[in-house]
C-alpha cells in the first residue's frame, strides 16, 4: 500500500497522475511469501512504466502521515473482512493448520499488529526483503529484451543486491491437524474449511496435487443440480455427493504450494444443518480415492486443466505466474510442460498419490457461522 504513496522523485499525486496519463493498469497483491505489483502499459510507454516502479521501489518515501492513513485503510478492510466469507475462512483454516508459524498469520496482517507498525519499522523490512537477489522484473507482450533489461538496471540499478539485516520467520512452517470452531448465531450458513498436508511447489507429487485440485473442481448448486443431467451422472463424485445435500450452495478445492510447505483441502458453504455433511464430504472424497478411483474422474479434471491454461491470457497474470515460478522454482514452467507432466497421470498414480497423503491422515477442521 505503501509504494504508490510518494517517492523522492514523485508525490503521491503525481504518481497517480503519471498512471493515468499514460492511461496503464496498476496492479497489487500481496501473499502470505510474495508479493508483487504490475502495470500494463501501451509498448510505447515500458520505459515510464519501468522507470515509475523502479522509483516506488528503491525511493518509496514511507512519510509517517501517510502510514497512518495507510493504517486506516487497512484497518477498514479489516472491518469488512465477515463479509467475505470464502477467504476469511481460508485465513482461519491456514491459522488453524499452522497455529505457531507466521504462514497462519492473516494475509494482510493482525488487526492489533498493525496499529503498533511504523515508518521504522517497514524501513527495516524494506531493507531485509527488498534486495536484488529477492525480486524478479517480469515484461511480457511486445517488448524489446534487450532495451527492457537496459530499463530495468537503470530503475531498480541502485537497490543493493544483498542486505545485512536479518530476515525473520525463515523457520519451516510444521502443518498441525486442529478444530477451530467460530459460533455466530446471526449468519444464516455456515462455512466450513477441511484442510490436510500437502506437498510444496519444490515437491514431485505438486503437479498430482494441482490436478487433484481440477479433480474436486468447483461445485455450484444453480450450475450443477439444475443441469440437464441428474448430477450423478456428471462424473464428479464430490459433486455426487453434494447434489444429495440441498441447501450446500457453494464448494471450491484449493491447493497452496508454498517454498517449502502446502495445504491442500475443500470449502464448503450452506446451510446449518448441513454442516456436519460437509465436514464430512471434506474427509470422504480424499479417503475414498485412496482405494478407488476410475479414469473417467481423472480425464475429467486434467480437461479442466488443459482449459485453464489456455485460459490464461493477460499480461498481469503470465507476469504474476513468471515471478512466481522464478523466485520458487528459478525457472520459468510453461504451460506445455505443466499439460505434458499431468497427461502421463493415470488413476492408478493418483489412487497411490492419495493414499500417501489422505489415508490415515488427519485433517484440519474450520467451522465458521450457526455452528453446533
């Protein structure tokens, strides 16, 4: 929040300004081991686009009144957050699952924390993470490479390539299996999180997992029990298996990969007496695949794959994948390599990869809302 908010070379006002000028996108997300920023931009105007995140970067002035105000706006988002409810109860599911490590911190940090934060101190962290060997510039679309690395050490030349302060929470995050039940009487449906250990993106069984996670799929009651088709006969048995709960409205399989850990699992939300069904449904399917699985599920989902990356198009998410895949992997994955490793799974190697995983496993429980 705090990068677009003045520089040395740029006030606040004519940061925004210089965007809208040269009429770009500006865009920023921050995870739980990453963060990044990008802009899309005319071919004509890289260099600006270059030259204005390198400034954010290196001069960010961090003026004190501007963190304070910063502080207000993050704490108003924090004020909304039971609004959302899918990813308020992933943020308590991975509290859940990594109850002593800074991975089961909220995203956007603890609400109380975040008062005590000050210029000083995002100063220091700028000075731990903010180095040379910690970041990737990513251009994509009609750009010149040679011209775009030119750019690039001219903007982000001055940021030091290493740093002697000590970065915190490097400690391996240890996944532990916990009940974490949230009671609130006024909310009409319930939000249920079943989460269990799974491999990082470094691992061999990561791209099982990520067609694992196509295998569940997305499970929407107006798209899939008013079908044309009873929703048993649509081969996908977690949607089976909720198409015989009528007031369970929504379901989606996550997976996240991180350096060295993972969480993989299902969100359900519906109504509260189905709540006890759809923990059950978290621990079933997964179970279930450990000792039978036909290839009609798997050709299933790898299709859904295959769909999704062709899906993916813009120039801020191919960005925001290439960063991502560098600074874990330090490489790049196309998406031909990623289609041609899941081609060769059959239900035979998932069966075995859930097995390992799920059979005997214990899962972490997160129940949000007129729960029992």
């Amino acid at each position: 929040m705090m990068l677009t908010r003045g520089t040395k070379q740029h006030s606040k006002a004519e940061f925004a300004q210089e965007v809208e000028n040269m009429g770009a996108r500006f865009n920023g997300d921050t995870k739980r081991e990453q963060m990044h920023t990008s802009m899309t931009v005319f071919k004509g105007d890289v260099n600006r686009a270059v030259s204005l995140l390198g400034d954010a970067y290196a001069n960010a002035s961090l003026a004190p009144a501007e963190v304070e105000l910063a502080k207000q706006q993050l704490s108003a988002e924090h004020e909304t957050n039971y609004k959302d409810y899918r990813n308020t109860t992933l943020e308590n599911a991975h509290f859940n699952s990594y109850r002593d490590h800074m991975l089961g911190q909220p995203r956007l940090g603890d609400r109380d924390n975040v008062q005590n934060l000050n210029a000083d101190v995002l100063n220091t962290y700028r000075a731990a993470n903010f180095r040379g060997e910690n970041m990737v510039i990513v251009g994509s679309g009609s750009v010149n490479h040679d011209a775009f690395v030119e750019q690039v050490e001219k903007a982000f030349g001055n940021i030091s390539k290493t740093s002697s302060v000590k970065v915190a929470n490097t400690d391996k995050a240890v996944y532990t299996p916990s009940l974490l039940m949230i009671r609130d009487d006024e909310m009409y449906n319930s939000n249920v999180g079943v989460f269990y250990d799974a491999p990082s993106i470094k691992h061999q069984d990561y791209y099982g997992f990520l067609l694992l996670k196509h295998m569940f799929g997305q499970y929407r009651i107006d798209r899939h029990c008013e079908h044309l088709n009873d929703v048993k006969k649509q081969y996908n048995s977690m949607h089976a298996l909720l198409g015989d709960l009528v007031d369970v409205t929504q379901a989606d399989s996550h997976y996240f990969a991180y350096s060295d850990c993972g969480l993989f699992g299902n969100y359900f939300f519906g109504n509260e007496v189905f709540t006890r069904q759809m923990n059950y449904c978290g621990v079933c399917l997964p179970t279930i695949y450990s000792h039978y699985l036909n290839d009609v599920e798997v050709i299933r989902g790898r299709a859904n794959l295959y769909n999704e990356l062709l899906r993916k198009e813009s120039n801020d998410a191919i960005n925001k994948e290439i960063g991502f895949q560098v600074l874990s992997l330090n490489r790049r994955v196309h998406r031909s390599e990623v289609a041609a490793r899941v081609s060769h799974f059959d239900n035979y190697h998932m069966k075995h990869l859930c097995n390992e995983w799920f059979y005997d496993a214990e899962p972490s429980f997160t129940n949000w809302g007129p729960i029992e």
